[in-house]
C-alpha cells in the first residue's frame, strides 16, 4: 500500500567548485522499480561524468529533470515513491494566487531602466530568478545582465548554457552598459562597432553537422585555455634506451597477471621512475601560489585518461604515489583507468594533484607538447617504444650499432618557475633510472 511519501533525489554537489551539472541519461524512467544504490541517472559537470545512484528503493514516480537540462547543485531531479505518482500530495505548496504577484514584479521587471536601484541590490538575481554563481561570475566578465537573457531553467532561471549561448550569439551586451550610452547617441557607437567582431551564431554549412559542447567539453576547452594563458610554456625532449625496462617486463608479465590479475605497463614502470626523480626536482613537482613557490613532501601523480567514446578527457590523480612500489603502481593506475571509463570517479579523484603524464604513446605517436594542467609545474609525455639502430659502448669503450627499442619523452613546464637547464637535469635523470632499471626497482 503506498504511504503517499517520496524520496527526493537531488543534483549532488560534485566538489566545492562545481555549482552545477547536467543530466546526461536516465537510466530509469517513471513506472521503473528501483533499487537503494541502483544507478538511476549519469551526470556531467565541468569536472568529472559519473553516475548517480538511488538514494531509496522503490519506483520512480517522477522526473523532473530532462536529459540535456542543466540544473543547479541540489535542485531535484526525480523523485522515488511508493507507486508512480507517489510524490502528488506534496506537490499542492505552490498555489495560483501567491503567483499572481511574481509574475506582475516580472513583467515590470521588463523595462530594466526603471529599476536602478534594485539591481545593485541582488546581484545574484535576474529579475525572474536566482542566478547560479557560475552565472554571476560569466555575467560579470563579460559586462551582461542576466535580466536580458532568455531563461531556460524551471521558472525562467538563466543557466550557464543559456549565458554562453547569449554570449556566442553576439547580443547586445548589458542593460547597464545600453543606460550609459543612451543618453548621448554619439556614444552609442563605439560599442555597436567592437561587437560587430563577437562570432555571429554557430549555423551548419552543407555537409556539416553541429553538436553542442558537452559540460565535460567545455571544462577541457575553459582549462586548456586557461593553462595556456596563465603558464609560460616551454617542451624539452630527450630519447630513452627503454630495452631494460622492455625485458623486466616481458619477465614479470606473466608473473603480475596470474598472481595479481594486472598488466605491468610500461607507463608503470615510467610513473614510478618519474616519483623517484621527483623526490630531487621538488620544483617540478610544485607550483607558483601567487609569488610564492609551493613545493610538496609528496607527489600526488595524474594520469590523463582517454573516456571511451573518444570525445572526453579525465585526469584521475593516484594519490601519495611515492608510497607505492612497481607492483602497487601497476594496480593504481588500473584502477583509475577502469574507473574513470565505467564513470565511477568522484570530484576527490580527480583533484589534488602535483604532476601529471599524458600516455598518447599508445597510438603510436613519438612527439608532442601536452598543455599543463593548472597549477601544476609541469606535465610529462610518454610516446611510442620504437625499435631502431642505437650506438652502444661496450665496457672496453668501443661502440657498436645495436637494435634498440627507444622511446620519446618529453617535459612541458611552466617557465616562470622551472628554468630549461633544471628541466634538462630532470629529464636526464629520469632517463638514468629507465635505462639502469634493476631488481631493486621493483
């Protein structure tokens, strides 16, 4: 017998800096049973995709929340009964007459240069309905008032995307910039012309097709753009003899997969070499906080990993990996591979981290020049293991051309802290320690 009570599931908070996300799939959908810890819907922000489970068990008697739609942290996005339609009863709060006034206060609202004065006063809201602070912040450096843009959020609340829309579009910028000029028409133009240069709205060509920028897309693009516009960033490159490291791992492949069910990669056994080098190069391993120069007891080691659908990026951090030995490192970092494409990664994941290698090597590339991932020092790129000709010396000092199987590395670092002779150093004895790779190493 249904009790008439419902659970409400909620846009979690996915990290202190994430204010939204965005519905990517539903699961479940209303009439569907469902079980406490069950995945009912995926969600995307600016961070991290994952999953979100039911918080009670149960049928889905309500969905509020549409896949596509982007809602602030905490807005509720479905709820959990006895039976569908369980959460009636408590829908009855909102009654026609207290409406009655809002909607009068919008459509006066309309008319912004009538109200000077109330817009200073709530800054976080755009007439119709509160603003997210991501909202805020957008609003503000690019001079709009969200009052002026359509809403598509419940009750006409402006969400990011309808910001970013309006400022991909090219409208008109603020209500407050338009009072300024108003009054004297020569004025006017300056601001007409410099807004003829904002790219007009995205329109598919013949043969083309448009798709929108998913949340985990424009986290990457905003950070990319960031990184580049906040680092100095300078690539050095150095050839390693990987053959050592080659022939440990052909020994102990098959030991590490029957005993302990994981692949000792080569990007384990780089990692692990790239913590100990760390341990002398505390700069590479730091960041610049303001004017000062922060520096780690600890390497908390991001990896970039690939989502599977190919149109994705996540960078999962093995936290504390000095702690960790060859066998240990192999296993974390499988572990936060598999997470990360099963979308089971959470906010602390994905943070929190000192240095970071990007592994594009897989794909048989031998050169690149990664973007630094903010307010990390540095990023490290491990490339394709190729075989080639190779001058070796013997322990008599005379050379000889030997087949070799070597392998690209290359270091991209933020200038203004790490100098081209300190990276030089870094990568020369990383170098050391993949080519002199022994049994103590493990």
């Amino acid at each position: 017998m249904a009790t008439g009570t419902a659970v409400d599931v909620v846009m979690p908070q996915m990290g202190v800096s994430v204010s939204e996300g965005t519905v990517t799939k539903w699961n479940k959908q209303v009439g569907d049973s469902i079980e406490a810890d069950e995945t009912l819907l995926e969600i995307s922000t600016d961070k991290v995709d994952t999953e979100v489970p039911s918080p009670a068990s149960g049928i889905v008697s309500e969905i509020l929340v549409q896949e596509g739609e982007t809602v602030d942290v905490g807005t509720v996005l479905a709820r959990i009964g006895d039976e569908v339609g369980a959460a009636a009863p408590a829908a009855p709060a909102p009654e026609p007459a207290p409406e009655e006034p809002e909607s009068a206060a919008t459509e006066v609202a309309e008319p912004v240069v009538a109200e000077p004065t109330a817009q200073p006063a709530a800054p976080s809201e755009n007439g119709k309905s509160f603003v997210s602070p991501v909202v805020a912040r957008i609003a503000s450096e690019h001079g709009i008032d969200p009052s002026q843009v359509p809403g598509s959020g419940s009750g006409g609340r402006v969400t990011k995307k309808d910001i970013q829309a309006f400022i991909e579009s090219g409208e008109p910028a603020s209500t407050k910039a338009s009072e300024v000029v108003a009054p004297p028409p020569a004025a006017a133009a300056p601001p007409a012309a410099g807004q003829v240069t904002q790219a007009p709205e995205a329109t598919a060509q013949v043969g083309e097709a448009l798709e929108p920028m998913s949340a985990m897309r424009r986290g990457i693009a905003d950070h990319m753009r960031k990184s580049l516009d906040t680092s100095a960033h300078v690539t050095s490159a150095i050839e390693v003899d990987m053959s050592k490291v080659v022939a440990i791992r052909a020994k102990l492949k098959k030991e590490y997969e029957s005993a302990y069910g994981v692949n000792p990669t080569y990007l384990a056994f780089i990692a692990r070499a790239t913590v100990e080098t760390l341990r002398d190069y505390p700069w590479v391993n730091g960041e610049l906080r303001g004017d000062k120069i922060v520096t780690k007891s600890f390497v908390n080691l991001g990896f970039a990993v690939e989502l599977v659908d190919g149109k994705g990026l996540i960078v999962p951090v093995v936290k504390n990996a000095e702690t960790l030995n060859l066998l240990g490192m192999a296993k974390a970092i499988a572990d936060i591979a598999k997470r990360a494409r099963d979308k089971q990664l959470t906010p602390n994941d994905v943070s929190g981290g000192s240095f970071t290698i990007t592994n594009p090597g897989g794909y048989g590339t031998f050169h690149g020049t990664p973007v630094i991932s903010q307010p990390q020092a540095g990023i490290l790129g491990t490339y394709a293991i190729v075989k080639r000709p190779w001058v070796i010396t013997d322990d008599n000092g005379a050379d000889a051309i030997a087949i070799r199987s070597i392998m690209n590395l290359t270091l991209t670092y933020d200038h203004r802290l790490v100098d081209g002779a300190l990276a030089g150093r870094f990568l020369r004895d990383l170098r050391a320690r993949l080519q002199t790779w022994g049994e103590s190493d493990y």
